[in-house]
C-alpha cells in the first residue's frame, strides 16, 4: 500500500496518484531502465571505442580540451570538459570516463522520463513509455556513432520540460547555461514554453520571460566562440542539399518513420483529448523540424531526440487512460477486477 507520506510526494511532485507505485515497484522499474541503459552504452562502446572509430574520438576529444576543435564541436564543451575532469581526478581512461558519463546520463534521462510521464499517467503506462524511449535509443547510432552531445541533451530537454510543465520556470535559469554549454540545439526548448503558456497568462509577461531565456542562451552561444575563437566549421551549416537528395530523402524519411511513425500516428487517433501540454508543445516539435531541417542531416536519427519527450506522452495518451491537470479530465477509476489483477 502507499504511505501517507508518499501520497504528499505525489502531490508535490505533480504526479498522478496511483497505489502501485511504491518503492520497491519504482526500483524494479528503475533497475530494468538501468539495464536499458548499460545496453545501448556497450552497443556504443562496440559501434566507437572497441573499432576504427576509436582514434578519431581520442582526437576529437583532446582538440576540444585544447581549444583547437572545429566548430561547432569545439563550442560543445559541457561532456568533453566532464570527461577530462573524471580522467583526472580518478586516472580511469577517458574512454572509460566516457562510457561512464555516457552510462549517467543515459539512465538519468530514462528515469526521469518515466518520472516525467507521471504526470499523466499511472505507474504501469509511465514505465512503458520510458521502455519506447530506451527501445529507440540504440536507431539513434545509426549513421553517427560519435554523440556526445545528445543524450546529455535529451536529459536536459526532459527536465526542462517538467519544470514547464510544473510551473516552475525559474529553474530554467540555472538550467539554461549548463544546457547550452552541452548543445545549442537546447534553445529550441523555450518554444515549448511560448506555446504552453501563451493563453494562459498575459502577453508582456510571456514577452518578458521570452526574450530572458533566449538572451541567457544567446549570451553563453555567443561567449564560446568569443572565448576560443572563430573555427572553421567541419560540416556545411545549411544541409538542404543534403535533406532533399532524392536517395537521401528516403534513407531519413524511412529512419523517421521507425523511429516516430507510431507516436504520430497514435496521437493522431485521439487528438482533442490530449493533454493542454503535450498539443501546444507540438508547436515547439514544428519549430524543431523546421530548422533541423535547414541546418540538420536527417539522416542522423539522433537529432530527434529532443522531440520524443512530446511524441511519446501523446502516443501513450491516445492507448491509455490520462490525466490532464490543465483541464477537468481525469483518469477513470480502476475497477475491482483491475485491482486484483
């Protein structure tokens, strides 16, 4: 049964109360996610460190330290400065230092995807979509097998949309530079935020907190190569030849299908019913789709993984029952039989 104690935790946290979630049902849960992760990290260390590919990430890792990368990696220090700092504090290899940052952070995000879903769903759904999104994990490999910066991304993007969502904004503030020196790609996010709230409360305010976030990321943007210099970049910053090569098109356009055809398709089947959140940050995907389009090789399902933490809720939503706290919708009550099990 849960405690008193943990139904208050389910209130404070905006979670949606349900008696099968207790702690041992949350370790069960978090230790499958954990084995999820441990996964795909060795399938990383198979695909980068254990091949060919091995070398070319030892430089790419010591140029960044030095300061003489190309861009735009060189201004992605968040990970690599991480790395170094683990190597040099404990002397475990950076290759080991690596796969344990990226093990971290990967069982990171998949936790607190799950915890994330809690908000509208009960305990046995959340713990599907976070199985979805650790079973697309290892697509987002393919064709990059270098990615530092994504998961880490991932992770923040996940938990800057749970403070959106919970009305707590001002983490944000210390979210946003530590993000930023990850991934610029991060200040998409902030759209998710204009379209969630842009009926909800006054417009100067949203102006107001608008132009704060994008200036805080634009300043920590523009300061790195301000720091360490113009770098020649090592990939063409417009990709639409790319996008619209007639072989490439169906090689991303395929990969886009597996990797988010079903949500989009699910959302699709119960549209209106969805959560307020999760329909307005649709508008923050369009954004993303967009611009990667423009700047992004499509091809690298990697890039999408911002946008899971939309797609799959509202995939969930349109198969099990949600809770809205935007609305007077709720989830209906189990039965008796449901109880028993």
């Amino acid at each position: 049964m849960t405690s008193a104690a943990e139904k208050e935790e389910s209130k404070n946290c905006h979670i949606v109360h349900d008696e099968m979630d207790t702690r041992f049902a949350r370790f069960m849960v978090y230790m499958i996610l954990i084995a999820i992760a441990y996964i795909t990290v060795s399938y990383a260390y198979y695909l980068m460190l254990a091949g060919p590919l091995a070398k070319a990430q030892m430089m790419i890792h010591k140029s960044v330290i030095e300061g003489t990368a190309p861009k735009p990696i060189q201004y992605r220090v968040l990970t690599y400065y991480m790395v170094e700092a683990l190597h040099r504090l404990t002397g475990i290899a950076v290759w080991r230092s690596d796969l344990i940052l990226r093990f971290a952070f990967t069982s990171l995000s998949l936790i607190y995807f799950q915890r994330f879903l809690r908000g509208w769903f009960d305990f046995t759904s959340s713990a599907v979509g976070a199985l979805i999104m650790g079973a697309l994990l290892p697509i987002t490999y393919v064709d990059h097998t270098h990615q530092p910066h994504d998961i880490p991304n991932l992770f923040f993007t996940i938990l800057a949309l749970g403070f959106i969502r919970n009305h707590r904004e001002a983490w944000l503030l210390i979210l946003i530079p530590i993000a930023m020196l990850n991934r610029e790609s991060f200040i998409f996010v902030f759209w998710a935020w204009l379209f969630y709230n842009i009926a909800r409360i006054p417009f100067r305010t949203i102006v107001v907190e608008f132009l704060l976030f994008t200036l805080i990321a634009l300043v920590v943007y523009l300061a790195l190569p301000y720091y360490f210099g113009p770098r020649a970049s090592y990939v063409e910053m417009v990709q639409l030849k790319n996008n619209l090569n007639p072989p490439m098109m169906w090689k991303w356009f395929s990969r886009l299908a597996a990797f988010i055809g079903p949500m989009v398709l699910a959302l699709c089947m119960k549209f209106k019913s969805q959560p307020v959140f999760l329909k307005r940050s649709l508008g923050y995907v369009a954004v993303y789709m967009i611009v990667m389009f423009f700047i992004g090789k499509y091809q690298e399902t990697r890039l999408f993984l911002p946008i899971l933490p939309v797609l799959i809720p509202l995939g969930l939503a349109s198969i099990f029952p949600v809770y809205d706290p935007d609305s007077t919708i709720s989830l209906p009550a189990r039965s008796e039989n449901e109880q028993n099990g």
